[in-house]
C-alpha cells in the first residue's frame, strides 16, 4: 500500500519536515579554504582594533550628523495638509502642523 500523497520516499530535492525549498549545492573545498582564511583573518587583533575604530568613529559621525539642519521634513510638506473640521476665520489650519490652508492643492493628496 503506497500513500499517493507523501513525498516519503522520492527525492525531490527538496528538504525534510515539508519546507520545500530546495536544497543548495554542497561547499567545495576551494570555498572552505576562502571562508577559513577570512575568519582567520578577522580574528587577528589588529584586524579587529581596526573595526572597533571604525564603528566608533561612525558612532560619532552618527551623533554629529543630528546637529546638520536640514535633513527633517514635515509629515504635510510630504503628503499635504489635512482639514479640520470646522473653522474660524478666513482660512482653515492643518490639524497637524497649524499651516493656513489657502488653496486645495495644500490638502492631503489621495
């Protein structure tokens, strides 16, 4: 008796439990080589003094770019002002930013 709906005993290629993705090719030894001589590489403390320089010098970089103007933009100068519901005075403001809404194209654009 075969059970018509299992993949039990094919070789699809793809992996057990069910995934079905399928697998990927075995490393070859030239690829073994590379990675072991990367990680050997990484593991010498010059190499990894060096890094640490580098993420603290881009962790201060990082602090400094906030004090740059001009890199913040309003929600509404993106995606247009939204209309209050009611209103005093001539023109509405923006619920968001309290900009004065004076012609149609300022609302949200949908």
């Amino acid at each position: 008796m075969e059970d018509s709906g299992s993949n039990a005993g094919s070789n699809t290629g793809s992996r057990p439990g069910g995934s079905g993705a399928p697998r990927t090719g075995r490393m070859t030894h030239t690829e073994l080589k590379a990675m072991k001589a990367v990680q050997t590489k990484e593991a010498r403390p010059d190499v990894a003094l060096i890094k640490k320089l580098q993420a603290g010098l881009a962790d201060i970089g990082a602090y400094f770019m906030g004090f740059v103007p001009g890199g913040h933009h309003n929600p509404c100068a993106i995606n247009g002002h939204v209309m209050p519901k009611t209103w005093d005075g001539d023109f509405p403001r923006c619920k968001h930013c309290n900009h004065e809404i004076k012609s149609p194209e300022d609302l949200t654009r949908r």
